[in-house]
C-alpha cells in the first residue's frame, strides 16, 4: 500500500494507473481495477498467483520487474511463488532485485530470471561523529521469567511517546498487549492473524499518536514508515543480527533521536555478541529499574505538572477549596496532601512492586549448575504457554482471557455486529481479579440502566478489566448509569471502548 501510494503520487503529472494487490483487501475491487485497465501493480507474491490462476492477472506485456525485499519474502516461502510470477513474465523485461543479503536461493533465482544483471553494491552511509549516537542502545538482561513485569517497568521510566515492541509468536503479541493494556498503557497488538481492516485501523491509530505502545510481529511490521516512533523495545533478541538492524532502524529517522531496548536472557549471551560484531557497536548494559527508580521518575513527572501548572492560570476556582482548610491546617500539609492524591492517581496498576531478580549475562561454558531454588521463576509465568502474566504466581489463561485479547481487536460477535452499527463495546475497569462474573456485568446493566437482556450482546472477562457489547442506542444511558453504580462493591470506571 506504501508503495502504490508513492507510485500514484509520483505519477500524478502524467496520469499513471496504480491498483495494490493483497489478500486483506476483497478481491472484487482489484478485479474491477484491472478491468479498467492499470499502468503498474504493486502486489504480494501470494495474491498475485491467485490471480494468475483465475486469468485476471495478464503479465504477457510487462516491461519492467520489480522484486522488492526478496530476502524477506523467501524467508516468508514465497520461492515457488515468485518463480511462477516471473515466468508469466516476457523474456525481453527488465528486472530489478532489491535485497538487503545475497542468499544461495536469491542467487539462484538471479541466475535464472536476471540476464547478463549489473550488480550494484549500496555501501553503509558514513556517518559524522556528532549522529552516531542518534540511537541509544540498551541492553537489560533478565530471566525469561521477569520479562513481563521488567518490560512494564522500563516503559514505565522511558515513559516513551511512541513505542514499537517486537515480539515472536502472535500468542506472545496478543499478551502483551493485553498486559500493558491492564496497565494502564494505550497498547495495542498487530499480526498477522488479523484481518487487513484491523490491521489498517491499528496503524492508523499508531500514526495519529492515539496509542503510545505497538506490540507486534517481524512481519506485521515488515516496511512500517512511520517517522515519530521514539523507542523500539526487542522483547525477544533476534537471533539473525539483520532482523536486529531492521528492528531499530524504525526509530531515529528523519534526524530524530531514538532508543533501542533489547531484553537479553542470560544464556542469550552469543547472541548479543554477535549484534555487537555485525553492527560495530557496543551495546550498553543496564539494571532493570528498580521500584525506587520509578518512585523518583513519577515525582519529577509530578513536579514538572505541578510547575506548568502554577505557571498557567485558572487555579482561583479551587481557592474556595483551599482556604477554609488553610484555618485548619498548614499550607504545606495542603499541598502535601493534595500531591499524595495526585501521585495514587497517576501511578500504575501496582506492577513496579512485583520483585525482579537481578541477572547476568553468561557464557555457555560459564553458565551455573541449576539446583534447587535456583533461577526459580519469580514474576508471573509468561514462559508457560497455559498462563497470562498478572502477579506474583502468575494466572492461569482461561478460553475467555484469550479471547478478550482477541476482542479488543475487534473480531468475534461485536466485529460483526459494529460493522452494521448495532453494536457499541464499553471498557469496565474490573475483571477476574475481583471476581467479576458475567452475571454481575448483566445484572448491573439491567437493574442500573433499566434495559432487558436482549441490549447486551457478547461479554469478555479479562484479569484487570472487561469489555460488554451493548446495542447502540442504549450505550450511553448505560454509561450514565454504570458510572455511578457499585459492581462487585466497588465503583469502577465506565467508558466507551476505545479500540470500538
């Protein structure tokens, strides 16, 4: 999609025709582009068979073949595709093969496909002594165990305003970004199980800056151009130093400063090695940040608010709250006070006070014998594929948590129904922590707002929160009335979702 939009915007002035092709889009607008006639396709390797196979796709008269990131699309199984792809092809095109490394199989196809190819050598730009250090690169090393809570923690302290954190397996993706949700961070997940148009919303909201952490997959985020990211965060370190070179390569661009993190188990130790060999640089090592490191972060962040707000003006509506308690107390207890209350407000869920073991890096030949008590997990259970990471044992992943991660990225019943407009999800801040049951949810609905059973559709019940699909036309009374009602004896917050 980037690069049909380039190539429409370049071709502007002489009126060149361009149609993306890709398995997320239906197939019936391409079809119809292609019956009106295009100048270039942009499309997946895969796509691009289907519709060589239908016939709707005629290469006899292509001129000229781009293959963009072949590296990556073989390492994606794309080999059998492209080879059919090309030769659909004339013999008489001219061919272009873009790869960040010559493997035996691009060589292959080279030698195949590519007649008589001048091969043109991009050399690394050489950079000024005053931009090397345009990307900071950290390395915290940390048992697989405590990867969960160190993550939250340090993004807690970079505090960063766009992040970018990559992970291996989409299970992974979805958890994560379940977790730091529950946290109180605006995160969503993006991969490759979900659909194009979730996809493209998610994206969308990324660029806007409506979400300050993406945790997503290598090749969800293959060819992201987004400009304003601040910190790309490795939950998992790559074991090929190219796809590492790739990942912190989203930040700092355009002359912006940028922070890579990478977490780095202790046995990971060759591979952090081999990084620091193939980019020539050594990466910095750091603590996880402790619970005092955080406390001090949040009150210079309370102290920075506190100053721009005695700066600007507006304050005399809360004089009347101050000087009668100015008869009774001192004006510095006030304002102690009122600071302990802005600090609870603005802290997190309670994350920073799970206990984090401090970790070394160490060579395989100088890895400790394991023996009772030793390298114990000891923050949550993120290794165990039945568990979700929320406290010190960990809690167990029902059927339903997992597919409340799934929901918020909109599939299932609400995805449906919303596309037709019946449908409205609402965020509730509570979940399985407190006991909520979905008969709670319904029974609060219907005694507080007055509405039957029928107005409320799918529930979802996560660890920290759920999410309840109500009909439209009813959502904000619902709203209205949840907001000041107690739902497992507790007032919780109430909202529109904000993924809805």
């Amino acid at each position: 999609m980037q690069v049909a939009e380039a190539v429409h915007r370049y071709g502007q002035p002489f009126g060149t025709r361009v149609v993306p092709v890709y398995g997320g889009q239906a197939i019936g607008q391409q079809l119809r582009s292609f019956r009106r006639g295009v100048d270039v396709v942009v499309a997946t390797p895969g796509r691009a068979v289907d519709h060589l196979n239908r016939g709707s796709l005629d290469l006899a008269r292509v001129e000229v073949v781009v293959l963009d990131e072949a590296d990556e699309m073989l390492d994606m199984g794309f080999a059998e595709d492209l080879d059919t792809i090309l030769s659909a092809t004339p013999e008489g095109r001219q061919t272009a093969l873009f790869s960040a490394t010559i493997s035996s199989q691009i060589a292959r196809i080279s030698k195949r496909h590519l007649h008589d190819p001048v091969r043109v050598t991009v050399k690394p730009e050489r950079r000024d002594r005053g931009t090397d250090g345009r990307v900071r690169q950290v390395a915290f090393v940390v048992r697989r165990a405590d990867k969960p809570a160190a993550l939250g923690r340090i993004l807690d302290l970079e505090d960063p305003a766009s992040a970018l954190v990559f992970a291996r397996t989409r299970g992974e993706v979805d958890d994560l970004a379940e977790r730091l949700a529950a946290h109180g961070h605006d995160a969503a997940a993006l991969h490759g199980g979900m659909v194009q148009e979730q996809r493209d919303r998610i994206l969308s909201r990324f660029r806007d800056g409506d979400l300050d952490v993406l945790v997503a997959t290598d090749v969800a985020a293959r060819g992201l151009d987004i400009e304003h990211v601040s910190h790309v965060v490795n939950y998992d370190i790559p074991s090929n130093p190219d796809a590492y070179v790739h990942r912190i390569g989203r930040t700092g661009r355009a002359g912006r400063e940028g922070v890579a993190i990478t977490l780095v188990e202790p046995r990971e130790h060759r591979l952090l090695r081999n990084i620091e060999a193939a980019t020539g640089t050594r990466l910095e090592l750091a603590q996880i940040p402790t619970v005092a490191d955080l406390r001090e972060r949040r009150l210079e962040m309370l102290r920075a608010a506190l100053r721009e707000t005695l700066l600007d003006d507006g304050l005399d509506r809360y004089r009347a709250v101050v000087e009668p308690l100015a008869d009774e107390f001192d004006v510095v207890d006030i304002a102690l006070a009122a600071v302990s209350l802005a600090g609870d407000a603005t802290s997190r869920d309670g994350e920073a006070e799970v206990e984090i073991a401090p970790a070394t890096l160490f060579d395989r030949d100088e890895r400790p014998r394991r023996g009772p008590g030793r390298d114990r997990e000891r923050v949550g259970s993120a290794a165990r594929p039945d568990r979700v990471p929320g406290g010190p044992q960990g809690t167990r992943r029902s059927g339903t948590a997992a597919a409340a991660g799934r929901e918020r990225d909109g599939r299932g019943r609400a995805g449906r129904a919303d596309a037709t407009g019946g449908w409205t999800r609402l965020f509730v801040g509570g979940g399985r922590r407190i006991g909520m049951r979905p008969g709670d949810l319904v029974g609060a609905i219907t005694n507080e707002a007055g509405v039957t059973g029928d107005s409320i559709g799918a529930i979802q019940i996560a660890d920290a929160f759920s999410l309840v699909d109500v009909e439209s036309r009813q959502a904000d009374a619902i709203v209205g009335a949840l907001q000041g009602a107690t739902i497992r004896g507790r007032r919780l917050p109430v909202r529109r979702d904000r993924e809805a």
